[in-house]
C-alpha cells in the first residue's frame, strides 16, 4: 500500500511540473515570435519567457507579449502604446478617428477578430476585417 501511495504522490508531482510554466530563453522561443520582437521592440531588452500552452515574452519596457506554440501572437500589451504595425489598419484608423488622443494598449487577436483596449479605459472588439462591433467601458 505504501509504494503505490508514494506511486501515485510521484506520478501526481510529474503531472504538476508537466503543466507548469517553465522558463524558456530568446533563443528557446518559435522563429515566428523571435522575428516578431526583433521587428516590433528592437532595442528593447528580452527580460524573460514561460512556456505552457503558449508563450509569454516579458520586455523590459514593461511590454508583454503571448504567442501560440507556433510563434504567432494573440496578445500584445504596452503601456506606451502598442506600435502601429501590429494593428490592423481599419482599426487604427477607428481609433484614429474617433478617439484622436487615446493610444491602443492591448490588442488580443482572436479567431472571431480582435479585442482592443484603450489607455482611456474604453474596450473595443473589431471583427476580423477591423470592423467596430462593440464597445465596453
């Protein structure tokens, strides 16, 4: 009885580390995502990355990034402002216009279109072709 508790306690620890996040280096990461921050924080410093069923990039700038296990992204989040190359045009020009002094902070791509966020507080979701679907305050 005692070696099958300690059986199942090992086999149950096993499953914990399993689905934990584990660090991962630059170097670690898909080339897809690597491309990514190299193009859009150049100059910024890689701090750290976990990996579990996805990837999360921490910069020093204060900027985090999560990228599927194939190095697309899904979110971007920057307290100064995402860079405008990430955002669909049609959304930025939605922004743009109809909110000329707030910048995106976070852009969450999904299957459905993506989630924006505004430093105003506003939240914005955008179909796939960037148009306006609701917004949430």
């Amino acid at each position: 009885m005692k070696k099958v508790l300690v059986l199942l306690l090992s086999v149950m620890a096993l499953n914990v580390y399993a689905f934990a996040d584990r660090p991962v280096t630059f170097a670690q990461l898909p080339q897809k995502a690597q491309q990514f921050i190299t193009k859009h924080f150049s100059g910024v410093e890689f701090l750290s990355a976990t990996m579990d069923d996805d990837y999360e990039v921490y910069l020093a700038n204060g900027t985090k990034v999560e990228f599927t296990l194939q190095g697309d992204w899904k979110e971007v989040r920057c307290a100064g402002g995402v860079p405008a190359a990430i955002v669909p045009a049609a959304i930025s020009k939605y922004v743009k216009t109809n909110y000329a002094n707030a910048a995106i902070v976070k852009i969450d791509k999904k299957y459905s279109g993506y989630e924006v966020e505004l430093n105003n507080g506003l939240e914005l979701k955008f179909d796939t072709k960037g148009n306006l679907l609701a917004i949430d305050d």
